[in-house]
C-alpha cells in the first residue's frame, strides 16, 4: 500500500471525500472532540449530507467519553462511551472511597458534603438546563464554600465531571457551558465497549499504525493488539510500518480533494500519531498543534496541510506555511467561497 493510497482511504473514512448523513458522521468517528462548538459543527458541515444549524444538534449528547476530553456523539451511543466503572457507578451519588478528584490535596469536599450538593445539583438540572453560574449560585445559597466551590467546579472537571461520568448529566450540545439531565442508559461493559470503539477506530481512521491508535486511544500498545487479535483486521505495509485497517467497504477511486477546511481539533489531525502525520510536515506541527494544546483549524491543498485560517465574522484568515501559486490560491478562494457565503474579506497572511 502506498502513502497515497493510505491518505485516499482516511480521507474517505473520515467522510470527506464522499458525505454521510449526521449520526452515521458522529458514530463511525466517534464523535468529536468539541473543546469549541464551531468546530464541532464546521467538521459535521464538511462531512455531512443533511447538516442543518437548525437540527444539527439533535440525537447527539456531550460529555467525557474519551481520552480525558469533552466530545459531542450520538445520544444513542451513551452506553458505550460512559462506563460508570462497568455500571458500579451509574448514578451512584456515593463518594466514599478514593477517586480520581478526591486524593488530590486541594480537593476540600467530604464524601457527605459532595453527595448534599450532587443532590443540589440534580434538582436545578431536573426542572431545565442550568449554566455553571447557576449551578455554583445555587450551591451557595446551600452554604457552599469558596473551596468547595473550587473542587466542585473545577476548570478541568471536578466534581461535576464526575456527575457527567457517572450518567447523571451531561453538557448540552452548544457553546456555553450548561448542564442538563442525562437520559437513562444502560452502560456497557468497558472490555466490551472498548473493543467496539477500537473496531470503529480500525474501520473509520485507518489504516492506522499501532503507534498512531496508542496516540489517540492512550493506551499501551499490548492493549491495541489485544484489541487488533480480536478484530477482523488486514495489515498492509507501507516505508517499513505495519499499517492496520478493516474492510469496509468502500471503494478508493476518487481523487484525493483539490481543498479542504478542516476543523480546529479535527478527528483527520487527532486520530494519528503528530510527528508521523502523512498529512503535516514535520516542520509544521506547531503550527497546528501549538504549546498550548490548540488544534488549529488546518488547510489542505492535495492531500497535504499548507496552512491555517481563521474565520471570524466575515473575515477569513489564512496563515500559509509554505509559497503557493495562483492556480492553488484559486482552488482555496474557491473553495471558501463554498463554505461560507458571508464572506467580505479575505487575508492572506
């Protein structure tokens, strides 16, 4: 197998070459990270036949289903991502013992005084969707402390975190932070769970390398070949690598697109090993994957990530890595005037 044809058939597996309907999107990639919600609906638009701002946001959920992020998915596919510790933790408003959050030296609420306020908690989002403001307003009129306050509702998840992953709530799917209640589901067994997201990984991001699935899983590689000697998988070798991937039966006989603008945090730029991407120089990372732990929104032009924009208003942005010609820079104006209709200004920076 060639790097070309690698490149053709993620492409083609990620939905952007040929489109898909919303929720088969969100399933196959599983879902997608959303650390900022324009860049959820901007990586549906590109790949998604029925994408509607009006509907966009039905059937799917957002929570922490993976690699310690917040992603939007399928509602329907709650039980496969929230494990709740094999189900010993659905909605299980019990905090005694140590957890993740609890053994931390900063952490100032006792197992009784979380379990009062997960109560608290639960009985605002019970009547309607309630902001992190709300929330903590509401905790405070129930004597909750400064230090509480802080643990409860820590920037990186906290004790409400906990109450998402343990199926009590989850966010809902817009930009502001808000909570709702979760539906009731019925988690799935995480060995079990896992090695369905691993099949998924394997049929929609491959073909993919051992490093590549330990990169966006974070997981060890004698985990992914347990994962891979359970799993129908073909290898196929390519510069020395051992490249893994399921049939599934799509055909790679279109052309790798002329121009793509892909999302900042993209599933293309996530699911693979960085500094072995086939689509970003190594020179490059950085100008995608920053210190900070953003993921720029990326330009492509043949396969191959040239430089990033930004959209802001009506005024696109685009910061090049390297030189183009006047036939490349059409293909881009061209392509950004498909996307976004509100376009006035373009800057080539």
């Amino acid at each position: 197998m060639t790097t070309e044809e690698i490149k053709l058939r993620r492409l083609a597996n990620h939905y952007l070459i040929t489109p898909a309907d919303k929720l088969t999107v969100v399933r196959d990639l599983c879902g997608i990270q959303s650390q900022f919600m324009t860049n959820v609906f901007h990586s549906l638009m590109i790949r998604c036949t029925d994408y509607s701002e009006d509907t966009v946001r039905e059937g799917l959920a957002k929570n922490w289903p993976l690699r310690g992020t917040v992603h939007v998915f399928a509602e329907d596919d709650l039980p496969l991502f929230m494990h709740c510790n094999n189900g010993r933790d659905y909605r299980r408003n019990d905090w005694r013992g140590y957890t993740f959050w609890n053994r931390r030296d900063s952490w100032a609420l006792t197992p009784e005084r979380q379990k009062f306020f997960a109560d608290i908690i639960l009985k605002a989002v019970e009547i309607m969707p309630q902001s992190r403001d709300e929330l903590k307003a509401a905790c405070r009129e129930h004597g909750m402390t400064p230090c509480e306050e802080e643990s409860m509702f820590d920037p990186w998840g906290g004790g409400i975190r906990e109450l998402c992953e343990r199926g009590f709530i989850n966010y809902t799917v817009q930009e502001k932070k808000e909570y709702c209640l979760s539906p009731q589901f019925t988690p799935i067994p995480e060995e079990e769970a896992m090695l369905e997201i691993a099949r998924r990984y394997f049929t929609h991001f491959a073909p993919a390398t051992i490093h590549d699935a330990q990169y966006y899983f974070r997981k060890s590689a004698a985990e992914v070949k347990k994962w891979l000697s359970k799993l129908p998988a073909r290898a196929a070798e390519c510069g020395g690598k051992a490249y893994y991937y399921i049939e599934n039966g799509k055909t790679c006989h279109h052309d790798i697109p002329k121009c793509l603008f892909l999302a900042g945090f993209d599933q293309l730029m996530l699911g693979y090993e960085k500094k072995e991407s086939l689509f970003l120089a190594p020179e490059n990372i950085r100008g995608i994957f920053n210190l900070a732990g953003i993921v720029m929104p990326a330009l492509m032009l043949d396969g191959n990530v040239v430089g990033k924009y930004k959209k802001k208003d009506r005024k696109l942005t685009i910061t090049l890595f390297e030189a183009l010609n006047k036939k490349d820079r059409d293909a881009v104006l061209e392509k950004a005037g498909t996307l976004w209709d509100d376009l006035t200004k373009i800057e080539w920076a």
